[in-house]
C-alpha cells in the first residue's frame, strides 16, 4: 500500500509530531507493506497512490484567511478517485475542521473525546475545557464562543484516533535538531532519545510548575492563571531557558502540566523523559494513542475546578515510593513508543490499523 503524506513538514510541533514516527519507524511500516511518502501539491507524483493523507497544517493559512480553497480542492480530489483521510493535527480534542467531512474517507484526531456524539453539538470556543469554565466559572472569550460546525451523525464513524504528538524528540536539544532536519533534511537529526533521567534519582526539588499563560482566550488560560494563583506563596512559575528547565525537570519530584490549546502538552514527554511525576487535570475524557495517560497510573490526576489539587501535590511529595512507582510507569509506557525495541512494530501495526479498512 502506498501513501502519500501532504503536508507543509516540520513547520509546526505538532506537525513535526505526525511526520517524525513516519521516518524513522519506515523500515517497520515496509516490513507491513506500506510505503510512505511526504509530497507537496506539485509533486508529479501527487495522484500515485493507494490513499492520500492530509495534514491539517497544509492548509493552516487558508483557514485563517477564511477561503473555500480546502473544501474545492478536497472535492477535486475525491473526483478525481484519491481516498483521503484527513490527519487534524490541532492540540484540543474539541476542534473539529468539520468543512471537510463529505469529502474524506476517515478524520483521524491526535487526541479525540471518548464521546464522539459530542462532535454532534457545538462545543462552547471548540474545546471542552472551555466550555467546562465557561459553564462553572462564568469565563467568556473576548473573540467568540462556539467554532465550528457540528457534524452530522452519519460521519460520526469516520472519526477515529491518529496518534499524538509524543512521537517526536523532546530532549534537551530536541527541538534545534528538529529545526536543523527543517531545514537541511538530514535524516541522521532525527532519533529517539534515551531517558534523561530515571525515577529513582535523588531530587532536591519538590515542585516544579513552569507555563506561560497568554493565550488569546480567557476559557483557555483560565486554568493557568488559577494555578499560577494558586501557587504563587510557593514556587516561581516563569519560563525558563531550555537548558536550565529540563536541568529543572531532572530535579523535580512532582511536575505540574495544565492544559492549553489542548489537553495534552509537549512537557507531558518532557516530565516521562526526565523521570519526574507527571501531574496534570484528568484526561478521561479522551482517547489518544499511544495511551501515556492512565489515571493514576501514569500520572497524577487532579479535577478540573482545582479543588484537590494542593491535597494531591502534597500527597505525592509526601509518599515517595508511590509517587516513583507512578514516573517509572509513566517513563515506560513513553518509551516502550518511542526508543523501546519493538516501537517500531508497535508504531507500524497501529498504521495499519488506521489505513488497512
């Protein structure tokens, strides 16, 4: 089976994060028979293929200028006999590009809410967190409440699970050599890195909490700003320069992640690699795969009102073997998919999963 892979390449982390698996797990994908290939809109080899999946990002600009472009062009496509499946590489499990559902086989998600009915109604600023505070704490957004359309019932079975922006490298340095493959296409820039350090390591700091909270809505930086609020008798929220945060991270018991644009974080990768205690709002909600995030287990979860959540940092400070049990947990899971020996099958058995119907 031969895909071809649309998409503008490492602009965008998350993109990054759909396309970084793809390369370096591409000997596992061929051993299943399915060929890969990143084109463009001018590739001549654009129509050679068995399916076309789309990268959301590649029409990033139209959607911001508000043009019927995607939709016309999807149309053509599917005329013109391609099967596509649209990859959405946005960070909430609440935004939905639904102008492109008659036109694709299957809308895959990087992390999708459990209830796909919920896709049938407008969700309050398109994600669900938004809606949460909208809904408990009286939150509006300056720039407007509902986006998108809902979709209609009979496309509720095309919605499925991609795979989330853990795939990718989130060492120290992982983001320059992403940005170096951008722009000079070594492949040897891209690996998985080893952990950087294990659970078990002496740590001298209890707590760590670094995030930014300036995002464009109030229902999406509510929840940071509260914590932060929360917080502020205790420890320094600012962000730090990528060196002395993960020297930070690699030192910390207990590292707190809230949402943002989305439910799922790019410090998630970067607390499993550094072997502290993920501890973040509960993800129940959602599915994603591969599945980093179980209850507890994984992670600390906490509820979204903030209400138990001086009581669940203080109990993780405090019990230092349940807390380890907890990193080691979560450090396995990430990298059994990432530098463990069989992610490559692992990775290549998913894909085929999402392409072999």
């Amino acid at each position: 089976m031969r895909i071809n892979v649309l998409t503008p390449g490492f602009t965008t982390s998350n993109g990054a994060a759909l396309l970084f698996p793809l390369i370096i797990f591409e000997g596992a994908l061929r051993e299943m028979s399915i060929e890969v290939r990143l084109v463009s809109r001018g590739d001549p080899r654009f129509m050679e293929c068995d399916i076309l999946a789309i990268d959301s990002k590649e029409f990033r600009t139209e959607w911001r200028a508000n043009t019927e472009g995607p939709p016309d062009l999807l149309s053509s496509w599917k005329d013109a006999g391609l099967r596509i499946f649209w990859f959405d590489t946005s960070d909430s499990t609440g935004t939905l590009q639904s102008a492109v559902m008659p036109f694709v086989e299957k809308y895959l998600k990087s992390q999708i809410l459990a209830d796909r009915d919920r896709y049938k109604k407008r969700i309050y600023g398109g994600r669900v967190i938004s809606e949460y505070y909208n809904h408990t704490a009286g939150v509006v957004d300056e720039i407007g409440g509902a986006v998108d359309e809902p979709i209609r019932a009979e496309d509720v079975s095309k919605l499925g699970v991609s795979w989330n922006s853990g795939l990718a490298d989130y060492s120290t340095y992982g983001p320059l050599k992403m940005g170096l493959y951008r722009r000079l296409g070594w492949n040897r820039f891209l690996r998985y890195p080893d952990v950087l350090s294990v659970p078990a390591t002496a740590r001298s700091n209890d707590l760590s909490a670094r995030f930014g909270a300036t995002y464009s809505r109030a229902s999406v930086r509510y929840q940071r700003e509260k914590i932060s609020e929360m917080l502020s008798d205790r420890l320094d929220t600012l962000k730090l320069n990528r060196r002395g945060y993960m020297n930070e991270l690699k030192n910390s018991k207990v590292v707190i992640s809230p949402f943002g644009w989305g439910e799922i974080t790019l410090k998630d990768f970067e607390v499993f690699l550094t072997g502290g205690m993920l501890m973040k709002p509960s993800v129940e909600h959602m599915d994603t795969w591969p599945n980093f995030y179980e209850k507890d287990a994984t992670y600390l979860a906490h509820n979204w009102d903030l209400s138990d959540m001086e009581e669940r940092i203080e109990w993780a400070i405090a019990h230092d073997r349940e807390r380890q049990e907890i990193a080691a947990e979560g450090q396995l899971r990430y990298t059994e998919h990432t530098s463990g020996r069989d992610a490559g099958e692992k990775f290549a058995t998913h894909v085929s999963e999402i392409f072999l119907v």
